[in-house]
C-alpha cells in the first residue's frame, strides 16, 4: 500500500493541470518548462566550454606515455638496450671481433711483436672489419617498457592564444544573448495568447449579452406574432440573426480552445483556464535612447564588431614568430616500472618557428580579418538605424490604436443605447424590425472593431517590449 501511494505521489506532477493560472505563474512557467528555453541554455553551457577550451591551451599540455614493445628488429633492439642503459661491447658484436683477435694471438705464439705485425696485415685488418658481427644483426627478441611524462606548453604565439580565449568569451556572451532574445519571444508569445485569451473572454461575455437581447426580441416578435401586430418574416428575421450571433459565440470559443492549446504548447503543461484579465497592457515608459541600448540585436552587433577587432590581432599574430617549450623524464627496461631511478633519463628543450612564406596566405586572412571588421562597423550602424525606425512605427501604430479604442468604446455604449431605443419604438409600432436588426448589426459590428483594435493594440505593446528586451518578472 505505501508503495502504491508512493508511485502515485512520483506520477502526480506528470497529470497535473494548470487551472486559474495567473499570468505571473505563467510566465513562471515558461522559463522553466518551455523547451526552445532549454535548447538555448544548452546552447550557452556549449560556448562555455568551447571558451573553457580555448583558455586551456595557454596551460599546456601532460601526458603520462606507456609503450609496451616486443621486438627482434636489430634496430629496435639495439635502441631498447640503450634507452634501458643495458648496452654492452657484446651489443656492438665485439665477440665476433676479439674471436679473430685471439686467433692472431695463438698465431704469434704468445711474441707481442709477432702479434703486431699479424693484426698489422692489410689482408687480416679487412677480413676482421669485414666480420657480420651475429650480436648485433641477430640479437634475440627483447621486451621493451617505456613509462614517460611529456609536457608541451606555448611560451609566445604573437598573442593568439590570448585572443582567442576574449574571442570565445564574446561569443559566450552572445550566446547568452540570444538566450535572452529566445526566452523575450516566449514571454511575449506568452503574454499575447494570455491577453487574447482574456479579449476572447470577454468577447463571448458580450456576445452572451447580445444574444439575451435577441432572444429577448425574438420573444417580443414572437408575442406580437400571436397577437396580430408583427408577421411571420419578423420573427424568421430575428431568429435568423440569433443563428449568427450563436454562429460567432461557437467560432469564438474554438479561437479559445485553440489559444489555450498554444499556451499549453508555450508553457509544456496543460491550461485549462486562467484568470481573466480586463485591462490592456501598460505602454512602456522609457526614453528612445535607452530602448535603443536595451535591443538585443544592437548589442549583438556592437559584441560582434569587438569579435572582428580580436580577430585582427588574431591573424596579425601569423606574422610574428611562435616559440614552444618541451619537457619529458621517463624510464625504459625489459620488465615494466623495473629500477626506475637507476635508468631515468630527461630531455627538455625550446623550439622557434617563424613563418617566412607561404603565398600570402596569412596577408588576405589579415587583410580579410580588417574588411570583416569595417562591415561590422557599418552593421551596428544599420542595425541602430533600422531598429530606432521600428520603434518608432510601432509607437505611433500604438498612439493611433490607444485613440481608436478610445473612440470605439464610445460606440459600442452609443449603438447599444440606439439599439435599445429602436426595440423600444418597434414595440410601439412605430419601426420596422428591420431597422431594429440594422441597429443590432451596427452594435455587433462596434463591439468586434473594438476587440480586433484591442487585440491589435496589445499585439503591438507586446512586440514593442519584445524589441526593447524590457525585463519581465
């Protein structure tokens, strides 16, 4: 039994569903559930360690080497014997050698005179220097251990190393800033639907409303029918424009179910419903030139231009001379870790390499490195530029909505005001229906126009604040 609650407790959270969420926990939310958030992060920790990589040349390089060798190459053998400090004049074939020697000897009968003048002899000199010694051509397979530390490390480059690790520093940056501009476009996907759920809210709410005054007509109509003073086609009137009322309440709803589907997809959890917000999103307050500073685009192409001035100094640094240390300390022996100390042996060394010529490769890279540079340049212009233009659009294209709705919500309040004269001078007898459902259509109309500007409105606040990286939560 408490293994049984206990899986169910681990696989709660998995069916877990958002009702009456906010839209603070809502944007919760989507830092930290939305996926294309979590791709972009892994994007960040990525030029982190290529910018962790990029440091850790200047530190050099050790390595712990083992060769385990088996060998009867006469080559290799002779080498593993000396590397092991084991050589001996045997190695070298001296047996071969002091053989022919001691025959000169039994030949001079023990007179040192007699055995100079032998060895002295041109004939016997070259058939003894002509001897194979067998040591040395045919020695017998040896084992051959090796254990070593190798350590390299750039003691000057010209500076690239240096550029580099700034180079990939920037590029961390900018990675973080497209992490930013990744998570601004799902908060403002967020807020949009959010905020377009709430109109869509609304919009069904009035359109409940229009709908009781037609059925409230339509029992009027229906009365009047009964009692002689309204005909048949009234009534179908009526009931034909409560079909589209009803028409537009269905398409309403489905807009909603699909928005909230769009904000489950955002947020990678289940919404069910929200609470209804009814006001429209605050404009912005902040001067020009701090939206300019706060875009994310402008401060990618000012880190850029910064990427290209290091990348200058990275190709000038071909031109200059590269010089690189080594040290390395072992042991070798026929039998592995065997008297290390006694046969260690060190090298340690400095080496220069200075390019002299190589077809004026590293020219056009430099040359290539500076026209980058000068486009950049013109680039953060441009983006300054057409980004200040944007917000201007938008701002005006804000300004102008701000003033539409103003004036549609007087219209909505003066058609319904009409409206509900008209129904009551058609109960006198003294309109048509006709006129009455103009009215109603006239009221339908004002009360879309007015949710379509609302919607376009906040839609444009919402870009507005994409674009000028204002901070949320």
């Amino acid at each position: 039994m408490k293994k049984m609650l206990l899986a169910m407790a681990v696989t709660l959270p998995l069916f877990a569903v958002q009702q009456n969420l906010t839209l603070e926990r809502a944007l919760e939310l989507v830092r930290q559930n939305n996926i294309e958030v979590k791709v972009a992060e892994q994007d960040v920790l990525i030029k982190e360690q290529e910018h962790h990589e990029a440091v850790g040349y200047n530190f050099g390089r050790l390595d712990l080497v083992v060769n385990a060798l088996r060998s009867n190459d006469a080559g290799n053998v002779f080498g593993f014997k000396l590397q092991s400090r084991e050589a001996t004049f045997r190695d070298f074939g001296f047996s071969d050698f002091l053989a022919g020697a001691g025959q000169a000897l039994q030949m001079s009968g023990g007179d040192f005179g007699r055995f100079s003048q032998i060895m002295g002899d041109p004939a016997l000199q070259n058939q003894l220097l002509n001897t194979a010694p067998d040591d040395l051509n045919y020695p017998d397979a040896r084992n051959h251990f090796q254990e070593k530390i190798q350590y390299q490390i750039p003691v000057y480059v010209g500076g690239k190393l240096l550029a580099y690790g700034k180079i990939t520093d920037k590029m961390t940056t900018i990675s973080k800033l497209d992490r930013q501009k990744v998570l601004n476009q799902k908060l403002f996907e967020t807020r949009k639907t959010y905020y377009n759920i709430s109109l869509v809210e609304n919009f069904i709410k009035n359109l409940n409303t229009i709908l009781k005054n037609v059925e409230d007509l339509e029992e009027t109509v229906s009365n009047m029918v009964k009692e002689g003073y309204a005909l048949d086609i009234d009534l179908l009137q009526v009931q034909t424009k409560k079909a589209d009322v009803l028409r537009m309440i269905n398409q309403a709803k489905l807009n909603r179910e699909l928005a909230y589907q769009y904000l489950s997809f955002l947020l990678n959890d289940t919404v069910i419903s929200i609470v209804v917000v009814d006001n429209d999103v605050p404009m912005p307050r902040m001067k020009r030139d701090e939206m300019l500073q706060r875009n994310i685009d402008i401060q990618k192409a000012h880190m850029g231009l910064e990427v290209t001035d290091l990348a200058i100094g990275a190709e000038k640094a071909n031109f200059l001379p590269q010089i690189g240390a080594f040290a390395e300390y072992g042991s070798a022996d026929d039998t592995f870790l065997n008297d290390f100390s006694d046969k260690d042996a060190y090298t340690i060394g400095v080496q220069l390499k200075w390019n002299v010529f190589n077809g004026f490769i590293d020219k056009s890279k430099y040359e290539k490195a500076k026209i980058q540079n000068m486009k950049m340049q013109h680039q953060v212009e441009l983006a300054k530029k057409g980004i200040g233009l944007q917000i201007d659009k938008i701002i005006t294209s804000i300004k102008s909505k701000e003033y539409d709705i103003q004036s549609l919500r007087e219209k909505v309040e003066y058609t319904q005001k009409v409206y509900d004269n008209y129904y009551s001078r058609y109960k006198e007898g003294l309109l048509s229906i006709n006129d009455v459902l103009i009215k109603n259509s006239e009221h339908i109309q004002a009360v879309l126009s007015l949710v379509k500007t609302r919607f376009e409105r906040n839609n444009k606040v919402f870009e507005l604040e994409y674009i000028i990286n204002k901070g949320i939560l």
